[in-house]
C-alpha cells in the first residue's frame, strides 16, 4: 500500500499541472452538460415508501383523482367584500377554462362554492410530479394566467395545493441552501487560517472540497437517470459531508507535508511523503464513508436507498481529488503555501497541552477509560425518551408566499378535512350510482367513529352542505356522472347554473367509472404533521377497515401526511434495525485490513457505537426534552449512525495508523505519546471544522430535519472528536499493549513495558 501510495504522490507532483487543468476541465463539463441536484430531487417522502406500505396502497386508490407520477394544485378566490356574485363566479369559470388550456395540465375540477359563498376553488392536475425540473414553470404559468385575470372587485386569486407548495418551499430552501454553503466555506476558512496561520494553505485546503462539491452535484443529478431516488435532504447532506470531509482529507495531508518539511525535506518531497503516509489513511477513511453509505441500498426506504450511492459517488470523487488534485497545488505552491511562517528545520517542540492529556492518559488509563465510558452511558440514557416525528412532507408552503396565502384563504371558508385532509378511500366491486345509500351508510360510519375523526366530508357533505340521496340521484340521473360535466351548463339543462356547478364538483370524491369514493377527514388526535396523529394512524387504519368491511367495499386506505409520516417513520425504523449490523461488521473488516489487526478493530468499532448512542441521547436531551418537543426527525437516528460510525472511523484511522506506524520503532507508550503529539491537533483540528460545518446547517438549514440533523451530527462528532479519539482510545491501546495488534508480527515483537502505572 505504501508503494502505491508513493506512486501516486509522484505522479501528482511530477505532473501537477495536467492534473490541475484536466480537474477544472472535467468540473466544467459537468457543470455545462448535467442539470443541478436540487432540479431533480423529489421532496416528497412518501414516494419512497415500497409498494407494500399502506400508504402507497392508499395512493393506487387514489389514482382515479390524481393518476401516479402526476401532481396537484389548488386555484382559491375569494373575497373580502360580501359574497360572491355570478360575475365574480364566472371569471373564476374562464380562469380555469385558460388554466386547462396550458402546456401540462390535464385536467381542471371545479370544487365548489364554500357555504358563507365568500369563496370557490378548483383542482388543477398537471402531467408532472411536484418535484419535477418542469414544476416551477408550470406554477409560474398558471400564476401568469391569475395575474392577468380580471376577478372583480375585492376578490383575491391564489395558487396554491402540493404542485404550488412544493415550488414555493423549494425555491425558499434554494435560498437558504446558497446561504449554508457560502457560511459553510467562510467558517471553513477562518478555522484554517486560525490552526495553519498562512494566508494561501487554507485556500489550497479547501479548494478541492469546493470543486468537488461543484462537480458531484451534476454528477449525482445525471445518475439519477439510472435510477438513483434524489430527496430534498441529498444536496444538503452532500454539502456539508464533502465540505467537512474533504477538508479534513486536506488538513491530513497539509499538516503532514509541513511536519516533513520540518523535519528537512525539500517540498515536493514533502508532499510525496505526505501522500505515502498519509494517502493510506485518507483511503481507508473514505473507504469506511463509502463503504457504509453503500450499505444503504439495502434499506427498504427508498430516500435511504438512493441517499448512500449519491453520497458515495461523491465521497468517491473527493478521495480521487485528495490524492490528486490536492498533492498537485502542494506542489504547485511549494514554500510559499506556508508563507508568512517560517518552517525551521527539527522545529518539534512539543505542544504543551496536549502533552498534559497524554501524560493523564499513559499514567492513569484505566480510571481515563472508566470515567469515558460512564460520561458517555449517561449521555446515552436520553435515548428513552426518544419519539419519531414522522415528516412525511408537507401542503403548506412558505410564509409570505403565495401558496401561504391560497391555504390561508382555504381555511377562513372551508371545513377543516377539505382544507388539510386525511383521505379515506373505498373502492366498491360496481358503480356506487347504483346503489348510494351504501355510500351515505359509509360516510355515516366513519362519522361515527368520534375516537378516529373529529369531521368527515364527502359525497353527502362536500364543503359543509348536507345532500340527500335522493337529490343526488336525481342530479345523476339528469345530469350523468359529474366528472364528464363541461365547465358550463350545456343549454337545456334541467338544473340551476348553481345546482349544476355544486354537482360537477363532487367529482372530487367519486372516480369517473364510480367505483372509487373518497371522504376527506381531520382527525381526533389533532394536527396531521402531529406526533398525536402519526401515532394514531394503526387505529383509524382498523377503523376503515372495518367500514370497509361493513359496506361491501373491496378495498380500502387511508392517504395524507399522518399515514404517510407513519409509514415512512415505520420504515426507517425498520432500516435501522436490519442495516445497522452490517455497516458494524463491513466497518470491522475495514478497520482489519488498515490495522492489519482483529483486536483494535473491534474496541474501535465498539467505540464509535458508543458515541453514537451518547449522541443520540443528547440530541433527545437538546431537541425533545429541553424544549418539550413531540418528537425529532425520523431520519435522524439512521443517518447520524451512518455519518458518525463512517465518519468517526476517520480519525480512529489516523490517531492508530501513526500509533502503529511509531509502535515498529520506539516502545508502545512512546509510540502513543509521539503518535497523539502529532496527530492531536489534526484530529481536534478536523474534528471542529467538520462539526462546525455540520453546525452551520443546524442554524441555517432549509427545513426543520436538516437542522435538526446538523446539529445531532455536530454534536457527535464533537464527542468523538474530544473524547474518544483524545482519551478512551488511547487508554485502550495502552491497556491492551501488544494485543492491539493480534495476530500481526507487530504483536509478536514482546511486552515493551507494562500494560499500566497507575489509576
């Protein structure tokens, strides 16, 4: 491995410039020929679920109102001023007569007049899903069309639903993601030039983590066409990870470099050097990254199953810069990397802090251990109170924006299972126009389910009006199914123009064939983006069940926020259980391989996990306990395992490859001193860098998950970072004395001193 490495230092030094110029040339082909990663990700968490969850049972039912892979908005109007006239009525008709004539929309549902007629609103479903490249401009069209819409004094006209909403968030989240990246790179900088103190080395340092970035993002966008799934959550995590990680990969080489040039070595052997000791770290390290993000395409959640492959090509592009592109300006650089420090030759005087922490360690390692593992157990204990909080997406959009304003207005006049429903969903053998009172007998039965639903419209109540079974019958018998009614009455109708619109609305809850009904429900728990909710979704599952039964129907499901955010909490919880060990063991097997060793693997695997679990429970602690919160997003304890046990293993790699690389020469606690001498402040260094990046995303992260997820990860690796790598690992080394090793020669080699002194 060491004359690989070498190999490659060389190449990179020798050819420095071709490899500089062929990185930038390929960034720019990227960046011409691919589209953007937020252009394509989807931020429904729902899509995700696999095919045998309730929820996307839910949504093959619901096809018949929105067909799979389409999408839907909600046009609303109305007015402060009294009720709306037939005028106003009727420009709201040619409003949407304009809307169904754009490129993309398939169909415009007139959904009625509210019951204080203060306001109307039609469904528009459109060929696209929400988070689709062409969404945006098919919300700014129908947008077009309200604005030079004459409405009439008074009346207001919004756009909003999940087509609208989801744009709106999304080109707010864009904002907000700009923002991270820019602060993101400004902390980055000022921590390099506060630990390096030179004015070029920490531009070089970052620079390959920012091309790279730059680079990945199309790269990811253009697998997607293979099948990768692209969430809301894989740009953010993308930034922060590359940025994070890549630094530190540059801060190993860096310090490194400068520690053999003090030691007298020309530059560009410096940087040689540096790669050959260095490069087999940062490989193994980013090998551990990608190798556990790889085992989520074993994940049944489709978010966690297309977040590990995005991720690892990116991880994947960052190594290859490290031991390229980076080791090049290295070399480009030279002397002047360091400038204005002057770098004296045997310039090794020992730092005197981190000499203090290695004394406590080497003299009093089993109370260090101890006192280690019993802080970390009581952080640990937080985890009890862990709660999921589903997010299975959202239908609201960002204050101040448009959407905002059409939910708004949908709520002042609407009931409240129209304006945010959870939808049941039946599906009878025949045409239910045969037969309605089954259908009147349904509703009826799910409103008398109090514990489950607080209120049910449907058929027989559509926005708060009661119809009988007999003025149904007769509308259909006269008028034939609302679905397949024209915008306007025909001439002969045997109806009102006002009976006839309140009619043809109530396509929204029976399929064309009429064999599909829906019902729009709140339900009795609360809120659906509530944890009370999502906790009672198996109930008001067996609820229509038993409606289902009771009926006739032949199918049946429950489709919305809360189900959706219990399937997809469910799911992952699932992942989590079935993943976990086999990202433990292929960590193990790496550490093997690096250690050359099947002890260390093991207390370091077991450390990592420890840290994890400490974090976790202090995540609970800041996010739920201390602010009396429901809950906390449901990806977190999946990705902070995934991030912290790959990511932690970074410094595990380095702290112990310079331990062993010292113990060949020297006694084993000699060799811990010099190792923790100089790789402590790498580590602590990369360890701050990488959870301020995180930290960053906690304060100015897009959606409430990034932030919550930032910060956990933050956390964590600060653990990591002060504790287990600065205290319990060592101790541990120290303990253990040539069993670290076992069964390598080096184990073999004799007890150079006693396992310990004192504590």
């Amino acid at each position: 491995m060491l004359a690989l490495m070498h190999g490659i230092g060389t190449f990179a030094v020798r050819f420095r410039y071709a490899v500089v110029a062929l990185w930038i040339a390929a960034a720019a082909v990227c960046i011409a020929m691919f589209p953007s990663l937020t252009s394509v990700a989807n931020p429904d968490n729902s899509s995700f679920l696999p095919s045998d969850t309730g929820t996307s049972q839910a949504l093959r039912l619901a096809a018949p109102f929105v067909p799979p892979g389409q999408s839907s908005a909600t046009l609303v109007g109305a007015t402060s001023q009294g009720t709306l006239d037939a005028s106003d009525q009727s420009a709201f008709r040619e409003l949407q007569a304009k809307v169904a004539g754009l490129p993309h929309v398939t169909s415009v549902s007139d959904q009625g007049l509210s019951t204080d007629g203060r306001a109307q609103r039609a469904l528009v479903v459109v060929d696209v899903a929400a988070g689709s490249p062409e969404a945006g401009g098919i919300v700014d069209d129908i947008r077009g069309e309200i604005h030079s819409s004459d409405p009439g004094p008074g009346v207001t006209e919004h756009l909003t639903g999940q087509l609208a909403a989801t744009v709106d968030n999304q080109r707010e989240q864009a904002d907000a993601q700009r923002l991270t990246e820019i602060l993101s790179n400004v902390v980055i900088l000022v921590m390099l030039y506060i630990i390096l103190r030179s004015a070029l080395a920490p531009l070089v340092t970052l620079a390959p983590a920012a091309l790279v970035l730059t680079m990945a993002s199309p790269v990811i966008a253009e697998a997607s066409e293979a099948g990768i799934d692209i969430s809301s959550v894989t740009h953010p995590m993308l930034t922060v990870l590359l940025l994070g990680a890549g630094t530190d990969y540059g801060l190993f080489l860096v310090l490194r470099m400068r520690e053999e040039m003090e030691k007298g070595a020309a530059p560009r052997d410096a940087v040689v050097r540096a790669v050959e000791r260095v490069g087999e770290s940062i490989t193994f390290s980013a090998g551990t990254v990608i190798g556990a993000l790889l085992c989520l395409m074993l994940a049944s959640f489709g978010l966690y199953a297309g977040l590990g492959p995005a991720l690892a090509i990116g991880v994947a592009l960052m190594l290859l810069a490290a031991l390229t592109l980076l080791p090049a300006l290295l070399a480009i650089s030279g002397r002047v990397l360091f400038w204005p420090r002057k770098l004296r030759e045997h310039e090794h005087d020992p730092d005197t802090g981190w000499m203090r922490v290695v004394d406590h360690v080497l003299t009093r390692p089993k109370t260090t251990l101890v006192v280690g593992v019993l802080v970390f157990l009581a952080l640990a204990t937080g985890v009890f109170s862990y709660q999921s909080d589903g997010f299975g997406g959202t239908t609201n959009g960002p204050s101040g924006s448009d959407s905002a304003a059409g939910q708004q207005q949908l709520s002042e006049h609407y009931p409240p299972a129209v304006v945010s429903p959870t939808s049941v969903l039946l599906e009878y053998p025949d045409s239910i126009w045969t037969d309605l009172a089954t259908v009147q007998d349904a509703e009826n039965r799910l409103a008398s389910e109090k514990s489950e639903f607080a209120s049910v419209n449907g058929l027989f109540n559509p926005n708060g009006k009661a119809l009988s079974v007999q003025q149904l019958s007769t509308l259909y018998s006269e008028l034939g199914p609302p679905g397949k009614l024209p915008a306007t009455p025909p001439a002969g109708t045997p109806v009102s123009p006002d009976q006839y619109a309140a009619y043809r609305a109530l396509s929204q809850f029976v399929s064309g064939d009429g064999r599909t009904v829906q019902f729009y429900t709140t339900l009795t728990a609360g809120s659906p983006e509530s944890t009370a909710a999502i906790d009672a979704v198996p109930g008001v599952r067996d609820a229509v069940t038993g409606v289902q039964k009771a009926t006739g129907a032949s199918e049946s499901g429950v489709n919305g926020l809360a189900p959706a955010s219990y399937d997809v909490s469910t799911v992952s919880d699932d992942d989590l259980e079935e993943i976990v060990p086999i990202v433990l063991v292929l960590i193990a097997v790496l550490l093997a391989l690096v250690m050359r060793s099947l002890i260390a693997p093991l207390y370091l695997v077991v450390s990592v996990a420890l840290s994890y679990f400490a974090a976790l429970g202090l995540a609970v602690i800041v996010y739920i306990v201390i602010p009396g919160a429901s809950g906390i997003d449901f990806v977190l304890p999946f990705l902070m395992f995934v991030f912290l046990m790959a990511l932690g293993e970074d410094y595990n790699i380095l702290v112990m490859s310079r331990i062993r690389e010292e113990a060949h020469r020297m006694p084993l606690r000699r060799a811990v001193a010099l190792a923790m001498h100089a790789t402590g402040t790498t580590v602590t260094s990369a360890g701050l860098i990488l959870a301020a990046t995180f930290g960053v995303s906690a304060l100015t992260g897009a959606t409430e998950e990034i932030k919550q997820l930032g910060g956990s990860i933050a956390m964590g690796i600060l653990l990591d970072t002060f504790l287990v790598r600065v205290l319990l690992v060592p101790a541990t080394v120290i303990l253990l004395g040539r069993w670290n090793w076992w069964p390598s020669a080096l184990s073999r080699r004799g007890r150079t001193e006693p396992a310990e002194t004192a504590g």
